[in-house]
C-alpha cells in the first residue's frame, strides 16, 4: 500500500452494536482530484506516496488500506425537530482511528462510498461538487481557527450520480475528525432503552473526550458540562464569522465540539439574524440567529439520554435531583454562550481587556443592528472598521451607501471606549496597534457563496484551477494579497436573494 495508515480502531473494538461492519464500493475509474499534504503530514502518512494512482485507488475505496476495519455507524437523531430512531450512515464509512503526530485520535472515514444497510433507499454516492464544498468549507474554517472536521482527500470514481439536475460526476471523501459521535449516537440506544450499551457508549464518549473525568462518580454529568463547554465556544465562534450550519440537527451535533457536515451551509453576506439559504429549512429553523437557542436544544436532547445512566428509574428522588442537575447545565448554556460570543466580539473590536460586560455588550449588539438595518456585508464590515482603527474611515463609510454618516453616533461610543484602555497612549500608535489585532481576527476572505458555486461548477466540468485557486485564498483568510480582492467582494444583492445550498444527497 502507499501509505501506513497505523489504525488503531477502539469504535470497532469497544463498540459492538453500534455499526455494521460494511466495506465500501468498488468505483470504475478513480482519479485523485485533491490531497490534503498539511494534514497527511499531521496523521503521519506519505503525502508523496498517496498523490497517485494508488492514492487514488485508497480514497476512491477501491483498496481497503491494511489495518482498516470499514463500518458503518448507527445513531438516531432530531431532523428539524422531528425524531428518527434510525438514521445511522447512509453513505458514510469509518474507516478506522489513527493517532497523529501530535498524539490525538483520529478518525479516518469516507463519504460517498456506496449504499450500507442505513442508506433509507439512497444510492450511498455522493458528487464531485458537494464533496469538493466540504474541502473549501472545512479548510476555511480551519485557517479561521474554528473547530472542524477536515478533508483529507476527494477521489473521483469515474461514474455518474443522479440528481434532480441530472447526472453529475461521482467522487468520495475522505474525512478526518476527532471523532464522529454525535448527539445523535447517544440517542441511537437511549431510543431502545439498552442502557448496558447506552453506559458503555457513554464510558467511551469520556474516555475519548474527556479522559479526567474517567471514573468520577458524577461524570456524565461532568460530560454533559463539558460538551455544552464546547458547543457554547464553537457555536460563538460561527456567529463572529456570519457561518450558518444549515441543518443543526441532533445527529450533526458532535460530542467532540468539532464542526461537522457541510452540506447546506453559507457564509452571510448582508448582516441578517434571519439568513437561510438552505433549500431545505423551509421554516427557518436553523437561521442564523437561531443557532445558538438549537444548539441549547439539542444539547438538551443529549441530557436526556444521560439521565439514565445519572439515576436508577425506580428512584423517584435520585430521578428528581438528576433532572434538576441537568436542567442547571442546560440553562446555564446562554450565559456560556454570551461569554464565549463576548470574548470574541472585543478582539473583533480590538479591546484586549474586559470592561463592563453589559455594556461591551450592547456596543457590539447595537454595531450589528447597525449593519442590519443599512444591509452592510458582515464580513467586510468588521474589516473596515480595522481601517477606521487606523484612521481611515473612508472604506466603511462607502459600506453604507445610502447614508455615510448612519455609523456616526455608534462610531463616537466605540472610539470612547477604546480610549478608555489605551490610558492615554500616544492616540495614532494605539490606533495602529488596534488596527492590526483587529485584522488578525477578522477576516478578508471567506468562501463567498457565489464564489464557491462558481469553482465548483468549473470542477465538475473538469477544470480543478478556480477551485485551487479559491482555496489557496481561504487559507489565508486575515492576509490582504495580490489577487484576493476579488474573493473579498459581496456578491449582488439581487443574487443572494435568491441563492439557496442543497444538502447533496
């Protein structure tokens, strides 16, 4: 084989009952379209060894690599409030775990790779377009420096899949994630009530994720605490990038607090709470307001498969205080949330020490309306405001085209409220220094929706260049390049009106 891939595979081990073991589809004819060097250097492979003919017949699923142990994983999940005890993956396998150079576990798993026993009549494939979207999408937001899942690999497999377009070119993923537990996996069991494998998927939930807590008397709630820790900080990470996930449904809430499934996502252009471009949230469900009042809701859906495992049902009062633990933790979640969306919010302001949280908090919330109200692209917004740090308003201004001096009055109680920590610091050296955290944090470049449609549908057509291009740019999000201009523009108002994601399925 090209590569080692020195699998270690504790899900298989550990965890009968909650896969198939399931081996992927062999593919006509595979051709490598993309290959992840930086991250097959961090899993300890040979990038050199995989960019070839055998690296393409590995990821296309044609070879299964020694030491694998290819399954399918089962879980159950909330899809747009309504329950399904089975979904499980339905074109998705785990090929195994490796543990990288930095001692992590890993999983390595594909995506696109054939129908499994959970497939609910889907074919199991996947196409060029979705797959290459995950590339951009997860490498954006890993230079951002926010949780994700990532692509390690797109192998094409020479044969068509159908869609309501039509037939598009086939091609499968290959991920890597910390692992892929989900809320969804936890309410796999608690569905059917078999609590042996509900306590043991649990023990292995900890000890994966969080190993302190290994034997502690109280540790799925500690559990519990700690993946609302983790959600509370990547769901504020999202809203301080204008991300909307799409379809935060229970089985796409990972326990790990990783961002996974790019299917239906975007990035807000125009600052709107109520921006849905998924063509499947009819009710606006997963807006991008309301993401972080789901996240608390699916956070509570993960509590209630707990609460077996924290009391003997036969005790009424050992049932009652488990409850009330639980419910502590659950509506303990917006106060989490607002720290981590706060904390994040000042360095995107460029303050570096805490003042009055009530009123740090109003002056980021009214700076938002602000953006809503005038239509003013979120991204660039925050940018610009960097240039004003600097003494150039003239940028952000120009982001307000109906009305440059709407900014004035917010304008005068942010620079009030820099002064009050620069302790009176030379004002032009302070504003220099200012300017330059503030673009280390908010980015130029994001994937801009039409953007990345435009460099997927050149991919599919077979001309990979766009789609490398776009995504040498999203690895550099905060530097302002020769040739990035164009990926930091808006697209028309009148496109993103009606521009919609799909889940590519």
């Amino acid at each position: 084989m090209p590569a080692n891939f020195a699998f270690d595979n504790s899900y298989a081990r550990d965890l009968p009952g909650l896969y198939v073991a399931w081996p992927p589809a062999a593919v006509p004819a595979p051709e490598l379209l993309f290959l992840n060097r930086e991250l097959a250097q961090e899993l300890g492979l040979d990038a050199a060894a995989l960019d070839g003919p055998e690296g393409a017949a590995l990821f296309a699923g044609n070879r299964v690599p020694e030491g694998a142990a290819p399954l399918a994983q089962a879980y159950a999940g909330h899809q747009f409030g309504g329950f399904s005890p089975q979904l499980g993956d339905g074109r998705a396998l785990l090929l195994g775990e490796v543990i990288d150079r930095a001692g992590r576990r890993r999983d390595i798993a594909f995506k696109g790779s054939g129908r499994t026993p959970f497939s609910r009549g889907g074919d199991g494939k996947a196409a060029v377009g979705p797959m290459l979207r995950e590339v951009l999408v997860g490498e954006a937001m890993h230079a951002l420096g926010i949780p994700t899942t990532r692509a390690l690999a797109v192998a094409a497999t020479g044969e068509p899949v159908l869609r309501e377009s039509g037939p598009l070119p086939g091609a499968v993923l290959t991920r890597v994630a910390a692992s892929h537990l989900r809320v969804g996996t936890f309410q796999f069991f608690a569905a059917r009530g078999e609590l042996d494998r509900l306590r043991q998927l649990a023990e292995y939930a900890i000890a994966r994720h969080d190993p302190a807590l290994a034997g502690a008397p109280d540790r799925h709630l500690a559990l519990l605490r700690a993946v609302a820790r983790r959600q509370a900080s990547l769901v504020a990470q999202w809203m301080n990038v204008g991300f909307i996930h799409g379809v935060m449904n229970t089985d796409n809430m990972t326990i790990s607090g990783e961002t996974i499934d790019y299917g239906p996502c975007a990035f807000m252009e125009a600052t709107d709470p109520g921006a849905v471009f998924s063509s499947i949230d009819h009710g606006g469900r997963y807006a991008y307001g309301n993401q972080p009042q789901i996240a608390r809701w699916n956070l509570a859906r993960l509590a209630e498969t707990l609460l077996p495992l924290m009391a003997d049902g036969d005790d009424e009062a050992a049932v009652q205080q488990a409850v009330a633990q639980v419910t502590e933790v659950i509506d303990a979640f917006p106060a989490l949330y607002r720290a981590a969306l706060l904390q994040g919010q000042r360095a995107k302001l460029g303050l570096q020490r805490g003042g009055d949280d009530a009123a740090d908090e109003s002056l980021a919330a009214d700076w938002l309306a602000l953006l809503h109200a005038h239509g003013v692209d979120f991204t660039l917004s925050w940018r610009r405001l960097a240039d004003a740090a600097a003494g150039d308003e003239a940028a952000l201004r120009a982001l307000f085209a109906a009305d440059a001096k709407a900014p004035d009055d917010w304008l005068a109680r942010w620079r009030a409220r820099c002064a009050a920590e620069d302790d009176h610091a030379d004002a032009a050296a302070a504003g220099a220094q200012r300017a330059a955290r503030m673009r280390a944090v908010n980015p130029l470049v994001i994937p801009r929706n039409l953007r990345v449609e435009e460099a997927l549908a050149a991919a599919s057509a077979g001309d990979l260049a766009p789609f490398e291009r776009l995504l040498a740019a999203l690895r550099r999000p905060f530097d302002d390049l020769p040739g990035h201009a164009a990926y930091a523009e808006p697209a028309p108002a009148q496109a993103m009106a009606s521009y919609q994601t799909f889940c590519g399925t």
